[in-house]
C-alpha cells in the first residue's frame, strides 16, 4: 500500500515537472518571438499624389490592397518627403539627413559624373555615407533593394552593393527608368539584358519584374531577418504598360488612362506581397511601408481629373505642399493597431533611425531624424520643438523649414535678391493661401535663422550667385 502511494506521488510530481517544463519552454518561445527581429518592407512609388489613393480620398483610381493596408495598421496625414524630385528624396530616405546636409541634393549637381543617360552631373553616395541598408545589415539583415536607385552610377561608390544592399536588380540611373521597355537592367554590378525588347519589341514590362523579384526575394529570406527596399517607378512617366486594364474604355486621355491603370497596376502588386507574407507564415512579423517620393507631377490634366494632389497647393518640384507632403502607411500585425490615422508631423529623414530602433540597431550619430517608433507603437510624441528642413536647387531655386503648426518658403534663391519669406499656419491652412510673413514678423526671423542654421555649404550643389 505504501509503496502503491509512492508511486501515485511520484507520477503526481513528475506530472507537475512536465507542466513546469512546458510552462518554462512556452515562456521561452514567447520571449524569442518577442524579441525576433521584424522583417522590414519599404515599398515607394514614383510621383504619386498625396490624393491618388482610395484611403487619401480617391475616387475614381482603384487602390483596394492599399485601402485594405490602411485599414490594418496606421494612415498619416502629415508625412513629408525628403524633397520634391527624385534623387535627393531617396538620399534623405537612405541616410536620414535632409538637403541641408544629406550628400544628392538635387538629380545634378556641379563635379558630377556622366549618367547612363547621356548627363553630366549625377552625383553618387560616397563610402562615407552611412545609409540605413548599412545600419540594417551590420544588425543581421538580409538587404535586398529592387527597383529605381539614383544614387550612384556604375563603377562608383554609390552602387547599390556598395551602399550596403547585398542583393541590387534595377536601374541605377533615374532617367532611363522613365522607359518601363529598356534593353536591360542590372541585377547587383552585371546588366540583366532583357531579351523580349530587342529590336524594338515591348513585352518585358520592367514592373512586372520587379513585383516578381520583390515575391522571389521574399521567398529565399522568409526564414531569416530581412530588409526589402522597394522603390517602383510607377506611376511616373512615360505612361506606358501592357495593359489599359480597367480604364481602357474611359473617355479620357490616354495618359490619364495609363496614369490610373498603373496605380491599380501598383495595387496589385502590394496584395500580392502581402498574400506572399501570409504564405509564407512571416506576416505579423513583418512591417509594411508605403509612401511615395514627393508629389505628383506636371501634367496639369491628369491631376485635375483625379485632383492628384488635392487638397494641397503645388506639384512635383514645388516648396508647397503639393510638392512634398506624401502618403504614408504603415502596417505591423499585433504591434500597429488597426485603422490608425495619425497626424503626427515626420519626413524621410526619419525613416533610417526608426527603422534602427525597430531592429535593435543604434542610431548613427549627428542625423537628422527622429525615431518614431513610439507613435508606431501607440505612444504619444510631441516633436513640435524640431524642424524639418529642404532645399532644392531647381527652378528658382528655393528652401523651406516646418516648426511646429508653422511653414516657411523662401524662394529665388539663385538670385542675389531672393523672395521674401512666406509664412503659413499649417494646421489651419493646409493649401497654402494665406500668407502671414507681414503679421508674423519674429516668425519670419525665426526662419531666417533656422534657414542659415540647417544648411553646410556643398561643392556639388550652389545657388547661382554664389558661382565663381
């Protein structure tokens, strides 16, 4: 009988020990889920207004997977880019400086090497310059970039493989991604020669590659910590793909058609990266990014048919509004919650520091951004008390500083006499119409002290008057 206890009280306990064990191994498997790194997807389109989209007020493109991408994680109103032209935008996108001190300031600049298409003047990233695919891979990612670079041309140091990107496929130089037909691309240093557009064909349809790639690379790194940057090149001219789909039978414009059926084209793409996620049993550890890289473009009867930019005054190019405020989301399943809108003000500069935070990494001194990670999360920030600074040397030439509700342009700054400082309330005025500089003149001071502060002179980008 005593013995029979025994053994009733011997299986009782290891019972309990095997209970503890799994506790102890569940808690375990917790923890390491918790503190797995997430995968990272940054997904830019090209030109695309800040009204283009279902979510931002569209009606008349069809954007559903994006719409849906709104609805499961967190919508911004007031994210801007790092400038209103392609290049200098993704170089304050890459090393979290904006144009007052980031290395492309502009698509040219003075000493610049001769693009692959024809131009002088391109300016390359130099090995100095810390990009945020360096900070990610020096964490343990996996950084692959597809799609339109502009920040290097062959054989300098502004390759993407030398920028901290192990896997490149695209173009290196932003004028010949205008073609969506082109002879080749590169994949890392080599040209990719796409067959199907030789002798004048068209059926190589450069988007479609690189959403195939986007899944592929997606598919070799699902078991690993991993960095996908996708910049696509739509819907920015030429407007030009297979397929009118949707809206071949409008009686529009045919670039208004295009213009539309590559957003929807772009649409699908971002559904079926996110399929590809669920698929692959990554999808709550990965966080989804999409924005664009400034406003939309110049061509004033698109816009006015799809009211691109609305409610905002100026296009692609321009200090106002139009031209740099973007849409941006931001999904991460558990982590964002659902149907987040945001105001919170931030720029391109600040994606390199919040995606450092996000992966564990730390933050490269004397940038300009600011993680917000804590607004991702749910958490309140205030970052009234800094500025979000641009310059831009095409046109007239002009800069602009946001502090707080308060923006301030100057333009003609190629001009020894430049344009006096405007200054607009943007909280109550977000098209831009009244300016206050005459009832605010200790704000005009302050921009013009803000404006001197947050520029460092550079040898490739110079307002003309200051020209030898």
């Amino acid at each position: 009988m005593i013995k029979k206890r025994k053994n009733v009280l011997y299986a009782i306990l290891v019972f309990f020990i095997l209970i503890v064990f799994k506790l102890i191994k569940e808690r375990e498997v917790v923890q390491i889920s918790q503190f797995k790194k997430p995968n990272i997807i940054f997904i830019m389109a090209d030109d695309l207004g800040y009204a283009d989209l279902g979510c931002y007020g569209q009606k008349i493109i069809q954007t559903p997977n994006i719409d849906k991408l709104a609805k499961e994680g967190m919508r911004f109103t007031q994210t801007y880019s790092g400038s209103s032209v392609c290049a200098p935008a993704r170089s304050v996108l890459m090393t979290g400086l904006h144009t007052g001190h980031t290395r492309v300031r502009g698509n040219f600049g003075l000493g610049g090497v001769k693009g692959l298409a024809g131009i002088e003047g391109r300016i390359p990233l130099m090995e100095e310059d810390i990009t945020v695919a360096e900070v990610l891979k020096n964490a343990g990612y996996r950084t692959g970039m597809i799609g339109k670079w502009g920040l290097g041309e062959p054989n300098t140091e502004g390759e993407p493989n030398s920028q901290g990107f192990d896997e490149f496929y695209g173009f290196l130089n932003q004028r010949r991604a205008h073609s969506y037909y082109p002879d080749y691309v590169w994949k890392n240093r080599k040209k990719a020669i796409l067959l199907g557009n030789s002798d004048g064909n068209r059926k190589d349809y450069t988007h479609d590659i690189f959403a195939n790639e986007a899944i592929e690379f997606i598919e070799r790194n699902q078991n690993n910590p991993f960095f996908l940057y996708l910049p696509l090149c739509i819907p920015h001219s030429n407007y030009e793909l297979p397929d009118l789909g949707a809206y071949k039978h409008q009686k529009w414009d045919t670039d208004a058609k295009a213009y539309a059926a590559m957003i929807s084209l772009m649409d699908v793409t971002v559904g079926r990266i996110l399929q590809k996620l669920k698929e692959s049993n990554i999808d709550e550890n990965t966080i989804v990014f999409f924005t664009s890289d400034n406003g939309a473009a110049e061509s004033t009867q698109i816009w006015k048919l799809f009211k691109s930019n609305s409610p905002l005054r100026g296009v692609k190019r321009d200090p106002y509004e139009g031209g740099i405020r973007v849409p941006m989301i931001v999904r991460y399943p558990n982590v964002i919650a659902q149907g987040e809108i945001s105001d919170l003000p931030w720029y391109f500069a600040d994606v390199l520091p919040t995606l450092a935070e996000l992966s564990g990494a730390s933050i490269p001194a004397s940038i300009d951004g600011t993680s917000i990670l804590a607004t991702l999360k749910g958490g309140k920030q205030d970052l009234s008390n800094r500025n979000m600074y641009w310059e831009f040397y095409e046109k007239d030439g002009w800069r602009a500083v946001r502090f707080g509700d308060w923006k301030a342009i100057q333009r003609g700054m190629h001009n020894k006499e430049h344009q006096p400082i405007e200054i607009y309330n943007i909280n109550n005025d977000i098209s831009e119409t009244n300016n206050l500089a005459a009832k605010y003149p200790a704000l005009v001071e302050k921009a013009k002290q803000i404006f001197e502060e947050s520029h460092i002179p550079s040898e490739h980008y110079v307002w003309n008057y200051l020209k030898k």
